[in-house]
C-alpha cells in the first residue's frame, strides 16, 4: 500500500483535485461494494477525460495498489482497515483537516457506489454512523495541539475505522440479500 505522502504527491504532480485522504474514502466507499471498478470510477471522478492518459503519472498504478489493499483489509476477517491519513508527527490541524475529507470522500464513495440505487435500509446503528461521518466531514481544526485534543482525535478515527468495518459488512449482506432476491 502507498503512503499517505507518496500517494499525496503523485495527485498534486497529476493536477488531481483532491487529496490522499478523500482519494482514500473514496475508494473505501467504494469498496464496501466489492467488485474490481473502484479504480476507474475513482479516476473517472477525479479526471474526466484524462482518465486514461500518460499524464497522471504514478496515479493508476498507486490508486489500483491502494484499491486492492483497502479491499483485503476492509474484508478480511482481521479488520485491518484503518482510514489513510496524515502520520501522527504531522500537525494535529493537517491531521484533522484530512479526517475531514476522508470522511467526506467516503460518503462521496458510498453514493458513487449504488446506495441511493440500492435503496438500501440500514441500521439504526448504520444510520447514526452516517449521519456522524456526515457531521465529521465538515470538522473544523483545533489550532490547540494538546493530549486531550490528541486522544480525541484518536478516539475519531478509531470511530470511523471501526464504523466503516460494521457498514461494509452490513452493505455487503444487503447486496447479498439483493442478489438472492433477484435470483428468483
């Protein structure tokens, strides 16, 4: 899997519009459907037309690496899966901002995935959480750098990441249900 940075420059040298982190919940939205398009509906998004073009440099090979890896992780029974973001030596204000487009990428993934489509009927539990990553989507940095703030920060992602494993499997089984509906 690339690192955050690795991934972050090689879409500022792509001319990309967005960042690692929300590139990163797109593609965990996105996988929370499975399948093998999460890269190409990514690129499709971010690029348009140039989808396909030698000038995205490292962008496909590094976006297909992290599509496989965020698949295997996010439904592995080892419930690996942990949100793409600023290393904890970054500031914590660069580290809350980018929390805050992972979470929007991720919703953007889920709606670029079929939910709507889907008309799916989640959790009480899915629910909330949706409504929270919608919430912390628009989180605003706290220019205060201190171990409360620290582990509030931590607890978040920690949140999310646990979240996000409950709402795959719980996508998944409703696709399941859907495809066994269809079947008869």
């Amino acid at each position: 899997m690339p690192t955050f940075d690795t991934l972050d420059s090689a879409l500022r040298d792509a001319s990309a519009e967005l960042e690692a982190a929300e590139a990163h919940g797109i593609l965990s939205g996105l996988a929370c459907f499975g399948g093998t398009s999460g890269v190409a509906i990514l690129q499709g998004e971010v690029f348009g037309e140039r989808a396909t073009g030698e000038d995205l440099g490292e962008c496909p090979g590094l976006l297909s690496q992290l599509w496989q890896s965020t698949c295997g992780a996010l439904h592995s029974d080892e419930y690996t899966f942990a949100p793409m973001l600023p290393d904890d030596d970054v500031r914590l204000d660069d580290r809350t901002r980018a929390f805050g487009q992972w979470c929007a990428g991720f919703l953007a993934g889920l709606g670029l995935g079929g939910v709507r489509q889907m008309n799916a009927e989640f959790s009480d539990e899915s629910t909330e959480f949706l409504h929270d990553l919608n919430e912390m989507s628009r989180i605003e940095p706290d220019l205060t750098s201190d171990e409360e703030s620290e582990a509030a920060y931590a607890e978040l992602v920690e949140y999310v990441r646990v979240g996000v494993m409950l709402l795959s499997e719980e996508v998944q089984r409703g696709v399941a249900k859907s495809d066994a509906d269809t079947l008869h």
